[in-house]
C-alpha cells in the first residue's frame, strides 16, 4: 500500500516530468501528467485527513460518493479517478 509520502514523491516527480515535456514542446503529455501528479497530491491530502500514512479503503470512498451523490451537487466518481481500487 502505498503511503502518504509515496505519493507526495509520486506527485513531484510526475510535476517535473511535466515540466519537462511542456520544455520539450510536448504540451498534450505535459498536460496529462500535470493532472496525474494533481490527482497524486489528492491523494496525499485526502490520506492526510483519514489516516496519517495510507490511502483510504475502497469501502470509505465509496460511502463518500454514495454522501455526495444524495446533495444536489453534479455526481463524483471517486473510483474512476482511481480511489478505492
């Protein structure tokens, strides 16, 4: 499992990957891993607030969505951006 600080390091390096490429003139895959190393840091603040040092349980992020998808808000799919897999 990985852990809170894995994934700030995933989220960093990824940031200087796509820095890197929009360097490069490759701005659609700058694009791509700019918003993996978004969705990283996330992960890290979200596993922040439930449990200092691991990645949420799928059966909790699945409550959340279930909470949120009863407010009148556009629906979230937690697990289609990859929590809870």
């Amino acid at each position: 499992m990985l852990t809170r600080a894995d994934l700030k390091q995933l989220a960093q390096i990824r940031l200087d990957d796509a820095i890197f490429l929009q360097q490069a003139n490759r701005s659609s895959s700058a694009y791509y891993l700019a918003g993996y190393s978004v969705e990283l840091a996330l992960k890290a603040c979200i596993a922040k607030l439930i449990q200092s040092d691991t990645i949420p349980e799928k059966a909790f992020i699945n409550a959340i969505e279930s909470m949120h998808n009863k407010l009148p808000l556009p629906p979230l799919r937690l697990a289609s951006v990859g929590f809870g897999h």
